[in-house]
C-alpha cells in the first residue's frame, strides 16, 4: 500500500503543522467508515447492469459541497433534482437508473493554479482551507478533515433516511486529498487480508488532473475493491485508455470501472471513438459516462465562470452519435446540478447577455444546472435513451431470430 502511495501525488495541500497532521489522521484512522462494504458491493452490481446495457447510471451534484452548505435544505435540492432527473430518464428513456449522489464528502478540489488573483494559496476545498480571502484561513489545516468526516457523516445519514422511502442513492466524490482516503480505508468483511473498501464513499474517480499513469491517485485507485471512476478529457489516447482499463481493471469485472469522457462539445465526436474502441478491443466492460460540463466551462464577458446549456446538450448528443455509431451503450450522465434557483449556468446558446448570472451565483467552484435547467437535460438525454435503445433492442430482436433459426436449423441437421 504504501508503495502505490509513495509515487508523486500532484494537487495535494501542504499542511504547515506536522503534530495537528497526525493527530487528524489517527482521528480518522479509528473513525466509523460512512459507508459499508455491503452497500458498496450491491452499487458495484448495479453498476455491472449497466456495463451490460441494461441500466443507466445517473451521477449528480455540487460541484464542491461545503460545510455551511451542509443543510438540510440544501441536501433535499441536492437529492430532489437528482431523483427527479432519474425519474425523467426511467420513464422516457426506458432503463432503470443507478442514482448516485455527489454528496457526503465531495469537499476537496483541484486547482489549475496554487494562488489566487490575490496572490494567496488558492482554496482547495473546506475539507482542506477556507474560501475566505485571508491568509490564515487559507492556510491548509488538518483539522478541517475531521470535521469533513462528520459533516460527510451527517448528510449520509440524511441520503440514507431519504433512499429508505424509495430509491437508494450512493455516495461519491473525488478521490483527491490522499491522507484523508488513505486514513479512511478499511478491511472487507473478514478484516486482514483481502481488498480493501473506502471507508469515505461508495464510488470514488479520479480526476482529469491527477490522473497520470505513475502518480499516487492512480495507484490508490488500484487498490481499492469500489467500483471508481476515472475522467478522461480530449488529451486522452486509445493507448492511455487501455493502460488504464488494465490497471484499474485487471480481472475484467463489468461495473468495477467508469470511464467519464469530459471531452467538451467541440472534441467529443472526433476523440471518444478511438477510446471506446481501444477498451472494447481489449475486452473490458465498462461503464461509459458523459460529463458534459467539465470540457464546457467558460468565462463570461464580465469574468463569471459559467457553462451554456446548449454546449452541454450538444456534447451531450455527441456522446450518443459515438455509441450510436459504435453500437456501446451510452452508459451514464455525470452532471453538476442543484434543485436550487441558482443563475450560474446560461439557458441559451451565447454568453453575450451574462447578466443573468449576478442574480445567484452561488458556487464557490464550478457553474451547477439549476433544478430546471437539468431537468432540460434529463429530457433530452431520456428522448437519446429511448431511441438508441429502441434500434438496439430491434437490433437484439433480429440477432435473437437469427440464433434461434441457426438453432432450429442444426436442431433439424442433427435430427435428421
Ligand atoms: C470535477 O468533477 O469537479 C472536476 C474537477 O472535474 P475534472 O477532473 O473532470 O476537471
Ligand atoms: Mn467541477
């Protein structure tokens, strides 16, 4: 374990006070997990479905939770919209929907650069510093990860009191802040030897950002019996990919790994085939996931960072063109939304009239969907389900007939 970990880790804190460091993580180390084996094992089923084509998965929420955002309220908007999308998608689309949350722990964030406009250490996250622009609330503080620990355990508790009534919903983040992950891991059912589970979350990727092939995250990921995620942006090669699938999936267990192509609208038709050829070719079964937000982020004439729906429904589309084309299942949605009135994404086609977005701009990192804006997309997404599946399932129809009549036909030759 320690050998995975002690590769280079990119995007990782510097905690100034080594003694408040291990205090924190011996909290962490005997701390409950959030999470059981058990559950984690059945979303990894579920998961299995839809590598098979016959489910979808629907991954949704904060872009970075935050510990005053932890609210009931907030929860609710979080889970409402996510449930309603679900809802849309099995109705229109015609396939059950695996519903997991980003929800209960996803408090650490990457960042493109150390420092802020203002010159301080950039925010990277509550469970890490603080959003306030002062540097001592900036400064990267251990304790913050205990406290993510019970803010994550509070609303998994709130996900789970909801998920009794109807459906389940999973819990997921970012598997980014590597002291936290590494302190939370634990032993399956007979503790010792055998896998080990995150005791953080049910489903945990891997981002665009720390993904390289010899770095920690990876080697992390490898280690862990959760089915996880890995994005992939436009600099991604088939070569990559399959490097990938190998690692993170070395026994070819449908559902164990996601692929999240967050390719942008611009390169998601011309770079997905390849991708989803080479991992066919080399036989694993994984689930493919659109991000349609990450490869669409832009800055408005006045500096907000913001996303247009019309680029989101168009990568969108594009990923569906792909698996149309390739015969693979469009596999899932991951999407950053909120139940909330928030104006942080743009209903139309330009940025030009930006002055929506002053109204409610709420994120302290990346655009969300607003309740109604997502469900615009579970809309357009559920009409792509019904229709692919539709010609795949007249497809399954004819390849069903022809088996049965080379059936009937050797049937007839060995009878007669
Ligand atoms: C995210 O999901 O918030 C994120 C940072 O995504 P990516 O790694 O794809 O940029
Ligand atoms: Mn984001």
């Amino acid at each position: 374990m320690s050998d995975a970990l002690a590769r280079p880790a990119a995007q990782q804190p510097v905690w100034p006070d080594p003694d408040a460091l291990r205090t924190a993580l011996g909290v962490l180390r005997t701390a409950p997990p959030l999470v059981t084996a058990a559950e984690t094992d059945r979303l990894r089923g579920r998961l299995a479905s839809v590598a098979r084509g016959e489910a979808l998965l629907l991954q949704s929420g904060d872009c970075a939770e935050t510990f005053a955002g932890n609210t009931e309220s907030h929860l609710n908007a979080t889970l409402r919209c996510l449930l309603q999308m679900a809802g849309v998608l099995e109705r229109h689309g015609g396939l059950p929907v695996v519903t997991v949350g980003r929800v209960a722990g996803q408090y650490a964030k990457p960042r493109s650069s150390p420092t802020d406009a203002l010159g301080l250490p950039a925010y990277r996250g509550d469970i890490v510093n603080s959003f306030e622009p002062d540097p001592a609330a900036r400064t990267a503080d251990p304790q913050r990860m205990v406290l993510a620990h019970a803010q994550a355990a509070l609303a998994m508790n709130h996900v789970r009191a909801l998920g009794r009534s109807g459906e389940e919903v999973f819990s997921s983040h970012e598997a980014m802040l590597l002291d936290y992950e590494q302190a939370l891991l634990r032993a399956g059912v007979d503790s010792g030897a055998g896998p080990l589970y995150s005791g953080s979350a049910h489903f945990l990727w891997i981002g665009e950002r720390t993904r390289q092939l010899d770095g920690a995250h990876i080697g992390f990921a490898e280690l862990l019996a959760n089915p996880v995620g890995l994005k992939v942006g436009p600099g991604t090669t088939p070569g990559e990919v399959v490097e990938y699938a190998r690692r993170l999936d070395p026994d070819r267990t449908p559902g164990r790994l996601t692929l999240i192509s967050r390719m942008g609208r611009r390169h998601v038709r011309e770079v997905l085939p390849a991708l989803v050829e080479a991992v066919r070719a080399a036989g694993h079964p994984v689930v493919w996931s659109c991000d349609p937000m990450h490869g669409n982020t832009r800055e408005s004439p006045s500096g907000y960072k913001t996303r247009l729906l019309a680029d989101v429904l168009d990568e969108i589309k594009g990923f569906f063109e792909v698996h149309e084309r390739l015969g693979t299942h469009p596999g899932g949605l991951h999407l950053e939304a909120t139940g909330e009135d928030v104006t942080e994404c743009l209903d139309g086609a330009s940025a030009q009239d930006d002055a929506p977005l002053v109204a409610r701009y709420d994120t302290l990192c990346d655009p969300r969907l607003n309740g109604q804006q997502a469900q615009v997309v579970a809309e357009f997404a559920a009409d792509l389900v019904r229709r692919h599946h539709r010609r795949h399932h007249r497809q399954g129809r004819n390849h069903r007939a022809e088996a049965a009549h080379q059936w009937d036909d050797s049937s007839v030759r060995r009878s007669g």
